[in-house]
C-alpha cells in the first residue's frame, strides 16, 4: 500500500513540474514573406498563454540576429492570462533569405526555454503574390487524413501573404471521391466531409496568422464521384486511388 502510494506522489510531482513549463504560445514560426529591401521596420507579436499553476515572467529574450529587434511583456503574468514577445524586423540593405531563432527564457523553466522561429526574405522588388497550389490524394477511406502535409503548410503560408497584399481570396474546394458498390449515397458523403473538413481547416488556419478569416471566400465546394468501383480488388489501386483526392482551386 505504501509503495502504491508512494507511486501516485511521485507521478504527482512529475505532473507538477510538467505543469510549471506550461506557457503556451499560439504559434512558434512566422513567415514575414517577402520584405523591401530598405523598408520601414515591421512587426509581430508571438502571443501566449500562462497555463502552469502560478505566475510566470519573461526574464530573458535573445536572438544573434542584428535584423531583429525584440520586445517582450516585462510584467508578470498571472495563471491563465496572456502576454506577447514582440519581433520588429528593422530596415536593412542586405538581401536574401533568412530564418532567425528567438530563444525565450522563463520563470517557469529556466532550464529549457522556448524558441521561436522568424522567416523572412529580404528583396529589391516584392513580386506579386501567388498562392502555391494544393492537393492531397487519399489512398484509403479516411475522410480528412491526408490534411497535415508540409504541401498544406505551404500552401497556408502562400494564402496568408496573399491575403495580406490583395486582402481577399475566393477559393473553391474540389473533393473527388470514387464510387462505392455499396451506396452511392455514402460516396457522396465521404467526399462532402473531406471538403467541409478542409474549409474549416483552412478557415482556423489563416485565423492563426491573425488575419481576419472573412478575408477568404468560399465558392460552392465541386463534389465528384468519378472512376472505378471502390471495392476490395480496388482499393489502394492506381485506378482507383486517382480520382481520391481534394484540391483547392482559386477563383478570383
């Protein structure tokens, strides 16, 4: 009985500790894009979280990076509250492409800070924005599987310097899905899912760039149920598993 309890209050603290690194932020990467050579300085603000069981303070921000300046909460932060580390991108003549860390020191956990990522690519002339296209192929009957790749981040990343140059986008959704022996109906189904599932996804996921998710527009998403019967023989099959996919297509 005693070593049982003795279990419990070693998990306990381990929980504990595991707790007292909990500042969260929103995100840990940010893409500036593209930036002018010369221009005026530009900013971001990495927002997060105080989700340990106490108060937690900033007590150190450093980056090696002469480009950035860095500003950051210097009051504590109470259980639950938020704050901010601020990057400023300063003017600069250089060009190129750069990823800088921004290593965070905390209260909660001296030992093990957290960091942050900053991109940017320094030009003489900023090209129009394109958004990088987007598919995903299913080889199997998951209805939003396939949704996490780096083509994804990519994509989102492309979308979010879009929107921030011409403010808005009207994207269609395209969900293809082959037909099933079974019913026809389920076919039907699965590839509507894959496209709801995808617009919400997207939706959240310009939001996190803090940009506002009205700025993207949504035509009528195309449901196709094309190709060879979906059965045992077929599935996982070339034949078949080209008409399983989803794309996004721009409109405007």
């Amino acid at each position: 009985m005693k070593k049982v309890s003795l279990i419990i209050y070693l998990l306990t603290l381990v929980s504990f500790a595991f707790s007292q690194s909990g500042v969260i932020f929103n995100k840990e990467t940010f893409n500036f894009g593209y930036v002018l050579r010369g221009a005026g300085e530009s900013k971001y603000r990495f927002n997060f979280q105080n989700k340990t069981q106490g108060i937690v303070q900033i007590t150190k921000v450093y980056c090696e990076s002469e480009l950035l300046l860095l500003n950051w909460i210097k009051t504590s932060v109470e259980r639950n509250d938020k704050g901010f580390v601020e990057i400023a991108l300063k003017p600069s003549e250089r060009l190129g492409e750069f990823t800088e860390k921004v290593i965070v020191y905390t209260s909660s956990n001296e030992a093990q800070p957290i960091v942050l990522t900053v991109m940017f690519n320094i030009v003489e002339t900023i090209p129009e924005p394109k958004i990088e296209e987007y598919s995903e192929y299913f080889g199997f009957l998951a209805a939003d599987g396939a949704i996490q790749s780096k083509k994804y981040t990519v994509f989102i990343e492309s979308l979010a310097n879009y929107i921030l140059k011409k403010e808005h986008v009207t994207l269609q959704i395209e969900s293809s899905m082959s037909p099933m022996s079974s019913s026809q109906e389920y076919s039907q189904s699965i590839a509507k899912k894959r496209a709801e599932d995808l617009q919400s996804k997207i939706i959240k996921s310009v939001s996190s760039y803090e940009l506002d998710s009205k700025s993207v527009v949504f035509s009528p998403s195309v449901i196709l149920i094309q190709g060879p019967v979906y059965s045992k023989k077929t599935q996982g099959k070339e034949e078949c598993s080209k008409f399983q996919y989803i794309k996004v297509i721009k409109k405007d």
